[in-house]
C-alpha cells in the first residue's frame, strides 16, 4: 500500500481497523506529551532518558505506568493520559 501504514492491534484483533494516522505537531511547544510505562522489565530506563530530554527542551511531561504489561492499559489510565496530554510515547522493552 503506497503512502499508508497498517497497525495492528496485538491484543485480540481478528482483521485490522483502518484508522487514521493523526498528523504530527510541527512543534512541542507548549504540548504536554505523556510518557507510558508499560512495566516491562528495564523499559523505564528507556523511558527515562526519553522524559529527560524532553524536559531539556522545556516540553511538560506526565508519567504514566500500567498495573501489567500483560494487559492493555485500563479504561481509566487511557481516558486519564488523552484527557491530560497532547501526545503519548509508549516504550517496549525486550
């Protein structure tokens, strides 16, 4: 597919959901972007270094940590992190 992405949902998906890339911001300036730890082992260094230099440049950051990375994040935790951030970085480790 030319000038299209396919993103698939690892949970339980049977046939993928066309949806709609958001356009990315030209600029963090004045954005808060969430950063999520998905509490795999070592993926808080990751994310770490991540908030670290997005606090260099003078962008707000909120942490955010899910109960399992066995489990998508819950109802609460997701309407929680759209509700306070512009943006969201979520680190995998392995």
């Amino acid at each position: 597919m030319s000038g299209s992405v396919v993103l698939l949902d690892p949970t339980s998906e049977l046939s993928p959901a066309a949806r709609a890339l958001h356009a990315r911001p030209a600029s963090l300036e004045g954005l808060c972007v969430g950063i999520l730890d998905i509490s795999k082992a070592r993926g808080n260094v990751f994310l770490d270094r991540i908030g670290e230099l997005l606090l260099a440049q003078g962008v707000a950051v909120k942490r955010y940590r899910k109960p399992t990375f066995t489990r998508p994040a819950p109802d609460a935790l997701r309407q929680q992190i759209a509700s306070e951030c512009n943006l969201v970085v979520e680190g995998l480790a392995d």
